[in-house]
C-alpha cells in the first residue's frame, strides 16, 4: 500500500488508536449495519469461511480482531471446538462480545481479550487454528501482523482469513462501488452517527492489497500452501495458509 487510509485522517493518533476509537464509536450498531448493508450475505461468507476449517477440527482457535464475536459464535456452533479466544483492540466492541457471551452461557468456551494482531498476547505455537473477519485491512502493519498471527499458531495449523476484496468484471465492479461510495456511508451515517467510519470502509477496501497481492504476503512472511477464493462475484475473499 503506497498511502496508509484512516479512519479520521488524524495527525495525533496512529491508524491502530483511530481503529479502535472508531469501532468503540459504532460498536452498539454494528451488528445491524453489518447484517443490513451486506443484505445478509456476510452470514454465508461467515460460513463459507469457518467450513475451510471443519476437517482439520481444531480445538483452540484465536479469533483475531473479533470484534462483536459473530464470526466466533458461528465457528462455535459449526466446529464445536473446546475453546475460541478472541482479540480486539476495540473495548467497545469487545463490550457487546461480553454481553453477548453472558446471554448464551458460553463464558467457558469463548473469552476474549483486549489484544494487538502486531503483539498478541500468547506465547508461541498455542493456537490449533486462527481466523479473522474483515479485520486484516485495518492492520496498521499488515506485514507484522501476519507475521505474530503465524507466531502463535501451532505448526501445521491453518489460517482462515476473510476480507473483502475489488471485483472487476462488468458490471458489478460499477454497482459495488456506487454502492460502496454512496449508499454506506449515507446508511451509516443515518443509523451510526459516526459517518467517517462508513466513508473509511470502501477507502479501506480500496487500498488492500487483494487476491494475489496479499497471498504473495503471506507467503513472504512465511505461511505455506496458500491459496484465495473468491466469493460473490470477488466482493469477498477468503484467503488461507498452514504454518
């Protein structure tokens, strides 16, 4: 990426402390905005995503930038693994994963942390399996935030990320940014209040280095046999690697 995009263009504050004031500020209408802006189609990337990890049935997965743990509770309910621990660097996000965690009595099975993707909080070789869900773009250092996820998996232990990604063909490249450009922000600033936050998200998308771009940095950083899918027309990808 030639040029870092932030959440508020702040010369005070670094992209990780813009990230994580801007989902503390949309935290309570996240879930909503998610599910209504995506038409629903984020609960099948969800799914298309945990399924990579269903033959290796990993027992301790960490759930990278889980924010409100929707992609956590999924994985819990399709892979029935002892244990999810989840990291975000969002308090107001991790918040709504608390409160959501008390509601459906899973406390011994998923608990989640306050955590950087750059200095996770684990020692090395922990995890069975990881994942992350549109979270990698908002990495202040992408490289160095690969690199600690690759850190703390066990060897052979695969990585699951999805994040959304540019599609090209005609004309859905045309109705996605149209789409991307003027109806999401317009939607989150009427439901979130915080429309920065929804102007930052196909800002963010524009500048990830998608599809082979990003497999060829995680192959640098060392993850092996990786590959990229993508879904819904390139909207989405998901993108995998062992360690």
């Amino acid at each position: 990426m030639s040029k870092t995009i932030t959440p508020y263009n702040s010369q005070q504050a670094t992209k990780k402390e813009q990230v994580a004031d801007m989902f503390n500020n949309i935290s309570h209408t996240y879930d909503f905005l998610n599910h209504f802006m995506s038409l629903g189609i984020d609960i099948i990337w969800r799914k298309k995503a945990i399924n990579e990890l269903k033959k290796d049935k990993p027992q301790y997965i960490l759930d990278v930038a889980t924010g409100t743990g929707d992609f956590a509770f999924e994985a819990l309910g399709m892979l029935n693994p002892q244990k999810i621990t989840g990291v975000d660097i969002s308090e107001g996000m991790l918040e709504v994963a608390k409160q959501k965690i008390a509601k459906r009595n899973l406390a011994d099975r998923f608990e989640v942390y306050k955590g950087d993707s750059e200095n996770l909080p684990f020692t090395d070789n922990t995890f069975d399996a990881l994942t992350v869900a549109y979270g990698v773009r908002n990495f202040e250092n992408l490289e160095a935030g690969l690199a600690d996820m690759l850190r703390v998996l066990k060897p052979g232990a695969k990585a699951v990320i999805l994040e959304f990604s540019k599609p090209k063909a005609f004309p859905i490249k045309q109705l996605y940014n149209f789409y991307f450009h003027y109806i999401t922000p317009a939607i989150g600033k009427l439901f979130s209040k915080d429309s920065r936050a929804y102007s930052y998200l196909p800002e963010s998308v524009a500048a990830f280095p998608d599809g082979k771009s990003f497999v060829a940095l995680m192959d640098k950083v060392g993850y092996k046999q990786t590959k990229h899918r993508s879904l819904t027309f390139g909207i989405c990808s998901i993108y995998t690697g062992i360690k």
